[in-house]
C-alpha cells in the first residue's frame, strides 16, 4: 500500500480525459495534475523541447511527492518518454504502451488508424509499437494538428469543429478500417463527430481507458493501491487560461479548483 498520489501532466486539458478514466477505475488514488499551459501545444515543437518540458513537469510531480506519473499527452510519450523513463526514482508511464497492450489481445488482422498531433505522427512511435506488437497490422496514421487547439477553445461541437472532423477523416474514408486510435489525449471530445463521420463503422480506442486498466495492474503488481479513500485532487496550471476551468468542468462534470505554479 501506498498512499502518496499518482502524478499526471499534458501540455494543457487533454491528460483530464484520462485523468477521468483513472478516477474512475481507481476511485481510491489522489491524483495530481499538471497542464503546462504556458507551453501549449506541445504537438508542433521539437524533440528536444519536448523532453526539456517533459523533465520540468516531472519534477515538478516529484517535488509533489508522487509515487508514479502518467505523461498523459501523446507527444510527450512518443518523444520524451524513451528518453525519461529510466532517469527518475518513480516509474513512469505513457499512453502508447498500455493502448497498444490492450489492443494486442485481439490477434485477428487489423486495418488501424491513428490521429494525432503532427510530432506524435512524425516520431512513428504508435506504427512503430503496433507493428511490433501486432505482427498483422495496417496502420495508416494522420496529423490532425488543429483539434488540440479547438479542444483547447472549447470548440468541440459547433459547425467549425464538424467541418474539420469531416476534413480530417478523409484519409480513412471507404478504407475498411476496424480501429482507430485516438492518439492525442485533446481528442475524445471529438468523438462523436469521428463516429458519425465513419458512419458508425469503426471502433474508437480512448487511451485513457486503457491507461486506467494498465495502471490497476501496475500499481496491484508493485503493491503500490492506495486503500484508504480521500479521493484528494489538485489541478495546477504553468499559466492561468481564461477558459481552462469552464472547459475542463464541464470535461470532468464537476466543479474544480485550479492552483497556479511558477516553475520556469
Ligand atoms: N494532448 C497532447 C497529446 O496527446 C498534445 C496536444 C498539444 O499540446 O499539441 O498529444
């Protein structure tokens, strides 16, 4: 047993969408949260940035005192995380891996589709981990480096939002595709508009869920569960955003503080 709280950090309100699915497969864990704002996007900035963000919330998370940290943010896992992992005391956690796990459980052949931001497609790193994995696999991947943005402006279901869905999808059309990752933790807010657009054909994968099933597992195996029941949470932002609250409120259906920090 071990009670200090798991650490979380995006590069803005998209680690919430899985951040979400760990509050509710793990009820039990405090959690902290770190949105760097002040560096938002993270999905058009070069590796080398990203890892020196990456290492600035990360021990910004372990000053906090945090026994494990999940980089909710699919760039910072495809581009940080290689170099990260092994160079702190706790373990650390992205969210292709444990996608990518669950996936594997179906062995039949697969057509999958990965979006996410223009760095997260560049790096490879989920064709790279599927096809390692899954020895069948297609996997036709586009950047759809707009929609963090929108998620960002609360733009997830009015006609501009519609319209570049519509746009974004066209790689994948009339493609006969079973799956498709969303690999950019901004973009469940778009998923109804992703199902409709591929008339209902393709089954969508949420990291966050299969983020929330690994760390269940990681955390019994390293008898790291925390049995004790104070749900504590603490959102803190690298720079205060007009809209953050609202958004990540209405994201999380609860009412949130936010604490701001200076780190940089
Ligand atoms: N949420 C982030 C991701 O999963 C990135 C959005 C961004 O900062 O560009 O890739």
């Amino acid at each position: 047993m071990d009670i200090r709280p798991i650490g979380i950090f995006d590069s803005g309100l998209g680690g919430l969408n899985v951040l979400k699915e760990i509050r509710k497969k793990l009820p039990k864990e405090d959690i902290i949260y770190l949105g760097d704002t002040k560096n938002f996007p993270y999905g058009n900035k070069t590796k080398e940035n990203i890892i020196e963000l990456s290492k600035n919330n990360i021990e910004f998370l372990i000053r906090k005192n945090v026994k494990l940290i999940v980089i909710a943010c699919g760039t910072a896992t495809s581009q940080a995380l290689e170099e990260v992992k092994d160079k702190y005391s706790v373990p650390i956690v992205g969210i292709i891996e444990p996608t990518v796990e669950k996936i594997k459980e179906n062995e039949k052949k697969q057509k999958i589709a990965v979006i996410a931001t223009t760095g997260t497609i560049r790096s490879r790193a989920w064709e790279i981990e599927l096809k390692r994995k899954i020895p069948k696999v297609e996997v036709i991947s586009s950047a759809c480096p707009l929609l963090a943005q929108m998620a960002e402006e609360g733009w997830t279901e009015n006609e501009i939002a519609r319209l570049t869905v519509k746009e974004y999808m066209k790689p994948f059309k009339n493609k006969e595709i079973d799956k498709i990752i969303l690999g950019c933790t901004h973009y469940p807010v778009f998923t109804k508009l992703i199902w409709k657009e591929l008339e209902g054909k393709v089954e969508i994968v949420d990291t966050g869920e299969k983020v929330a099933e690994y760390l269940e597992k990681l955390l019994k195996k390293y008898n790291l569960q925390n049995e004790q029941n104070n749900k504590k949470q603490e959102i803190y932002l690298t720079e205060r955003q007009e809209k953050f609250k609202e958004i990540a409120e209405k994201l999380l259906g609860e009412n949130i503080q936010i604490k701001d920090i200076e780190m940089y």
